[in-house]
C-alpha cells in the first residue's frame, strides 16, 4: 500500500519530469523517498519492523536511481516495468524475511496452479498461431482498403478477451461473457457501419465466435479436469 501511494497517488508527471532532468541532483527525488520512508512508518507503526523500513527505503533509492542514470527515451517503457517489478520483488522479500511466514515453493507448484497456467498460456501465442493459420485462406487486405489499424492490435485485443473469457468462466461468472460479447458489438458496430463490407463483418464474425468459442471450451475443460 506505501509502495502504490508513494508511487502513484503522491507522485505527479511534473515531479517525475523534474527527477528525469536533474537526477541525482533533484530534490523531488529524495523528497519522494522521504514520502515513502514516512507512508511505511506510518502504515506498519512496529520499531521492531525497522529493518523492513530502511531496507525497502535504500532499495527504492537504489533503483529510482539506476533508472534515472540508464533509462532512454526509447527505453522509458521498459524501466518503468523493470523499475516497478524491483520493487514489488524487494517488497516481497522484505515480507518473508522479516515474518513468520515460510515461502514453499511446493505449495505453489501444484496440479491446478500448473493447469491455470497452462491454459493462461495456451489462450495466448498458441491460439493466436491457430487463429492466423485458420484465417490464412483469407487475404484481410483485399477485404477494405483505407482503413488502417494498429500494428498487432488485433492479436492483442484477442488475447485479452480470451483471458476475460477464461476468468469468467472458471469463476462462474458467465453473464459477464454476455456483458464482454455485447460490449465488443458495440465498438465494432460504427466500423462496420461505414466499411460497408459484408465480406469484412463476416470475417469479424467469424473471428469472434472462434475466440471465444476456444476461450469457453478452455475454460470449461479446466473446470471437468479440475
């Protein structure tokens, strides 16, 4: 909770901005670790926990400084991912070193655990291959012209509502696969309104029902072998 408030609720793009073009030299830098230092006092209140507060305090410094020193224009996206998986991963480190609490890894890595992620898995790339293969009969460029799309954003948008699907389902939840279908309707309905296309709203059709068909038998697969 000190992290995500530190991180993201007392933290502006001014003061980012600011850290990014003086670096070491920005007090808006050690003014956000000293906002941090004092969200983990004040929300864990315990002296005997200082080890956690200092060590997850020097670690944030740490690392917002390796990111400040080697992230690029380019590469902003990158650190801002790596920089927060640090810092989870320190959190969590912190956690189990300081607690009653043992990390076993064989009470993590068990049969279902391995099932759920293999269908998480399977409801990415793999699906994404058989779906490409399935509609390589088609030439989708022959289909409209003048109307482009984000590169890959087909096969992202796919991916998503397939991971939707699967969640809904093994959480019993399958009148939010009706409110996910009607939702994608809607967006689609003022492109195929102006393409005008039969041959593309059949292939957007088609596409659909493929999705979210595998994503349905997946998930109710999981379910019978669970």
């Amino acid at each position: 909770m000190a992290h995500l408030i530190g991180d993201f609720v007392f933290q502006t793009k001014k003061s980012i901005k600011k850290k990014e073009k003086k670096k070491l030299k920005s007090p808006v830098l050690y003014a956000h670790i000293a906002i941090h230092f004092l969200l983990l006092v004040l929300l864990l209140w315990d002296l005997s926990l200082w080890p956690v507060v200092v060590g997850i305090t020097i670690s944030h410094f740490m690392i917002d400084v390796l990111k400040l020193t080697f992230q690029k224009k380019k590469t902003k996206r990158l650190w801002f991912f790596l920089d927060q998986l640090l810092h989870i991963t320190v959190i969590f480190v912190a956690y189990f070193l300081f607690t009653d609490n043992n990390f076993h890894l064989a009470n993590f890595v068990t049969k279902n655990s391995l099932l759920l992620i293999t269908c998480v898995l399977f409801l990415t790339q793999p699906v994404s291959i058989i779906m490409m293969t399935i509609f390589s009969k088609w030439d989708i460029e022959k289909l409209t012209t003048g109307n482009e799309s984000l590169k890959d954003a087909g096969r992202y948008i796919g991916m998503l509502e397939r991971m939707l699907v699967f969640v809904f389902i093994i959480t019993n939840h399958w009148e939010a696969v009706g409110f996910l279908i009607t939702a994608k309707s809607v967006f689609r309905f003022g492109d195929l309104k102006e393409s005008k296309h039969r041959k593309l709203t059949e292939y957007i059709l088609i596409g659909t029902l493929i999705s979210f068909g595998i994503a349905i038998l997946t998930g109710i697969l999981y379910l019978y072998i669970k």
